[in-house]
C-alpha cells in the first residue's frame, strides 16, 4: 500500500473528503518525524513504538575496491510492533 492508497482508505473509512484525510495522515507524520528528531519516542498503544536507534562508528569495506573505510556513527528510526499488531498478523501465535 503506498500513501495516496492510504489517504484514500483513511477516507473512505472515516467518510473524510479526500483533502481532510490528506491533512491528517501528513499531520500524523509529520508529529511522529518531529518527536524523533528530538530523540522521543512515540508509542501507539496496540500498534507499536517508533524510536531512535544509534548506530556506533564502525569499519567496513568498499565492495567495490576491498578497501578499509570508516563509517561514522548514526541515527536511525526504528519501529517495534506491538502484540496486537503481531497477533493480527501472525494469528497462530497468541500475544503474551
């Protein structure tokens, strides 16, 4: 499913105009970008939790050239699913 089938659902589920689930689903990214740019997390109870996962500086290879390089330490998001999501998923497992 990419965005616009997700605006377009969002819409026809809650009987939005098109323009106004347009509005929310941006909004909703653009909180949940926001809050991990300030290195929060986000948490939606039976959805899952969105974070920031660091990375520590490392060494690694060009496949290219075999040579030695060094990667520099980083950020990244990072998303857990919560055991509702993962039973809806995986059904024949059941949630702890």
């Amino acid at each position: 499913m990419k965005k616009g089938e997700l605006i377009a659902e969002f819409a026809k589920r809650t009987e939005m105009s098109a323009a106004a689930a347009n509005t929310a689903v941006n909004t909703l990214i653009a909180i949940v970008t926001e809050r991990l740019k300030k290195g929060d997390t986000v948490g939606i109870t039976g959805f899952g939790t969105f974070s920031v996962a660091k990375r520590a500086a490392r060494k690694g290879r060009n496949p290219a050239t075999g040579e030695a390089i060094k990667i520099a330490a980083s950020k990244t998001p990072k998303f857990s699913a919560g055991a509702t999501l993962k039973s809806a998923v995986n059904p024949a497992k059941k949630a702890k």
